[in-house]
C-alpha cells in the first residue's frame, strides 16, 4: 500500500496536527505501509491560475514548473492520500488549500482513473468544540464524493492546545488511538468509530481549558 501524507501545518512537526498524523502514520509503516510524507512549508507550491490549460489546450499537464510536478506522479500512484491541516478560520491553511486546488491536472473530465484512492482527514483545532471542524469536513466530504475516491475517516482533534499542557503519559490512549487507527487502516481499509472518539476525547475541562488559554495568550503578549 502506498501512503501519500501532505502536512499543511507551518509549524511542521512542532505543531499539534503533527502529535496526532505522525503515530498514526507510524501505525501504517508497522503494516507494511509505504509511506511518503511531505511538508506545505518545505515545498514550492503556486496558486493555481485558473486557466483550465490542464483540461482542455494539455489535458493532464500543469504549466507551472513548480513542486507539484513532483508530486503529481505520487498523487496518481496513492493508494491512500492523508491531508492534514490546523483550522485556520474554518478552513484549511492557505498552502494546503494551495496544494489541493493544484491537482486539477489529475481530474480531467472523460479520463478513467487509475484506482480507486482512500483519503483520510487528520486536523487539529484551538477551539474546544468538536463543531469547528464541520466547514473542513463538508468540504473533504465534496471533493471526495467522487467514484475514484472515498473519504475513510477524519482524526479529529478539537481543543489541541491542551496537548501541551498535560503530563507525560496522560494522553498516551490518545496517541495510541492514533497509532492503532493507522495499523487497522491498512489492514482493513477502515477505522473504527471507537479510536476516532478517543482521538477526539476532551483533555481536561472545558473551564480547565479555558483558563489555560488565557494564561498562553498573557505570556504571548508579555513576549511580543
């Protein structure tokens, strides 16, 4: 099987989406899972310019001579595409949308696709309600509603801030969740409600939560 992982997040592996994709990418190489992992913040990604050239004067060819040519090849060859992404104002991050909108050239109408791909979402968000994750959610559900592709399952992670405050081997159920969801993904193509709920479960209290924030959002003004 073979894993195409793109993480959107400028914060890379120091970010909170990261805690949460790389065991669960780790649980797909336990498997046997071939797996490429690439960064927005590493990679030269024009917007796409909207000249439908792909379509119609180069069916299947972008114009930009950019990373995406790169790419292209491992985007076709996926057997499984995971897209991970903070939420940045209900969306994913400006480079990931970037990165999505550049794949055009993979979609031209009356082509047959290679296989049928598997996708999975895995974002995280400051906010504690598991709600602001929906604007993300309706979108991958649109673009994968094709019959080349499902849309498996989104590892959510709501409240993600908490991560760095809790003690060491506090959330290790979470990060185990994480790790099984990639193991059982690859074994049967699916993955259960029940490890996507403990990669979701709350961290601490809301209040907790709260006042949390409050403390990081004074020390990050003290320090601007």
């Amino acid at each position: 099987m073979k894993v195409l992982a793109i993480n959107g997040s400028p914060k890379m592996d120091a970010g909170n989406t990261a805690r949460i994709l790389n065991p669960f990418l780790d649980g797909m190489r336990e498997e046997g899972a071939d797996v490429a992992l690439f960064y927005t913040r590493k990679l030269r990604i024009g917007p796409c310019n909207g000249d439908m050239n792909c379509w119609f004067k180069n069916p299947g060819r972008c114009g930009q001579n950019d990373d995406m040519q790169m790419l292209y090849p491992k985007f076709e060859d996926a057997d499984v595409i995971v897209w991970a992404t903070p939420v940045y104002f209900s969306g994913v991050t400006g480079p990931l949308k970037n990165l999505m909108d550049r794949q055009l050239p993979l979609h031209v109408p009356g082509t047959t696709p290679k296989k049928r791909q598997k996708v999975v979402l895995v974002a995280s968000c400051g906010a504690w309600e598991i709600g602001a994750f929906d604007p993300v959610l309706v979108q991958m559900k649109a673009i994968y509603s094709r019959p080349d592709s499902e849309f498996v399952a989104a590892l959510l992670r709501p409240g993600a801030e908490a991560m760095r405050y809790m003690p060491e081997g506090a959330m290790d159920d979470v990060i185990n969740a994480a790790r099984d969801a990639g193991r059982e993904l690859v074994r049967t193509g699916r993955i259960s409600e029940s490890l996507l709920k403990t990669v979701s479960r709350p961290l601490m209290s809301e209040e907790e939560y709260l006042k949390a924030g409050e403390k990081a959002f004074e020390e990050a003004r003290k320090s601007a």
